[in-house]
C-alpha cells in the first residue's frame, strides 16, 4: 500500500521545492498580467483624456471663427473686412491644428466618421464666411455712393448676407459644435471607463498575489 511516508525524504524536499517554484511562478505571473492590464488601460484612458483636452482647444478656434463672422457682417471699411478674413483663416488653421491629429487617436469608428465630418465642416464655414465677406465688401464700397439706387442695393446686400448667415453659416457651425461635443463627451467617458477598469485590474492583482 502506497503511504506518503514511504517516499524518501529527497523526494518529498523535490515535490515541495517545485510546488513552491510553481506558485511563485504563477504569483510573478499573475502580477506581470496585472501590471500589463493596468499598463494598456492607463495608456489608453491618457489617450482619451489627451483628445478631450484637444477638442476643447479645437472649440476655442470654432468659436474665434464664429466671432470673425461676427466682425466680418459689422465691418465698416474695407481694412476692417481684410483684417477679420484674416482672422478668419488663422482660426481655421487653429481648428484643423487640433481636429486633423484627433481623427487618427480615435478607437470608435463612428467618432472617426464624425471628426472627418467636423474636418469639411470648418472649410465649408470658413468658405461660406468669405461668401459673406464678399457681400460685405461689395456693401462698404457702394456706401461712399450717395444714390438712391446704391443704398437700395446696400440694404439689399445686407439683407442677403443675413439670410446667407441664416441659411448656411449657422447650421454649419451648430453641427460642427454638436459634432465636437459628443466626440469629446464619449471620449470623457471612455477615460473613466479605463481608469475604473486599471483599478479592478489592480485590485484583483493584489487579491490573487494574498491567495
């Protein structure tokens, strides 16, 4: 009949060294997987904080294009209208500075989708801005003639560049902005999701190296 005490103690010290090399194996093991899970969900929720960061910076430039509009309607000589096309284009430089690098950080394909959307939609602003500045401009140098025809055609102008702004301009920036703020909303929340997930996986680290 088979007894433990029958075995020779160099073989009984064997069969303990190696279990005892096997759960320290597995204990190294186990935190290596742990810190590698811990290491990718940190990096990643970094990542989604960084691009929210820079769709914040993003709407600062949108909303330096919205007030170039704005100066671009009140101008009243033609060095004004230059200066605010001006500013203009330097806030749309501003905007794809941020937006352009976004596209390619973004893990949801649909977000990808949107900010490539959110791409057209700073040029197809910006386009339809320089459509009013050419209304505006052509409003500033009919104001020097003093005709009763010429200031028909100034309030004409002006009316036109209303119903442009209303029409084209605004619903363009009000997508871009819901488009920037849902991006930036999910990519918040992913951060979270990701730091929540680096302390779960830390915790249950910890929990199996007691065991």
């Amino acid at each position: 009949m088979f007894r433990l005490s029958n075995i020779r103690i160099g073989i009984k010290l064997a069969i303990m060294s190696g279990l005892g090399v096997l759960l320290m194996a597995t204990m190294v093991g186990t935190q290596m997987l742990g810190n590698a899970e811990v290491r990718s969900a940190n990096e990643i929720a970094n990542m989604q904080q960084h691009i929210a960061r820079d769709l914040q910076s993003a709407k600062v430039y949108e909303r330096g294009m919205q007030i170039a509009v704005r100066d671009i309607r009140l101008a009243q000589s033609a060095d004004d209208l230059q200066k605010a096309v001006k500013n203009l284009e330097e806030q749309q430089k501003g905007a794809h500075r941020w937006i352009d690098p976004i596209v390619e950080k973004l893990r949801v394909p649909e977000n990808r989708v949107l900010m490539e959307k959110a791409k057209g939609l700073v040029d197809r602003y910006a386009a339809g801005a320089k459509e009013i500045a050419g209304l505006r401009g052509e409003a500033i140098t009919l104001q020097a003639n003093t005709t009763p025809e010429a200031a028909a055609r100034v309030t004409a102008l002006g009316e036109e560049a209303k119903r442009y702004a209303r029409e084209r301009t605004l619903p363009m920036v009000a997508e871009l902005e819901g488009i920037v703020e849902k991006v930036e909303t999910v990519a918040s929340g992913l951060a979270e999701k990701e730091v929540a997930n680096a302390e779960q996986s830390m915790t249950l680290s910890e929990r199996i190296g007691l065991v």
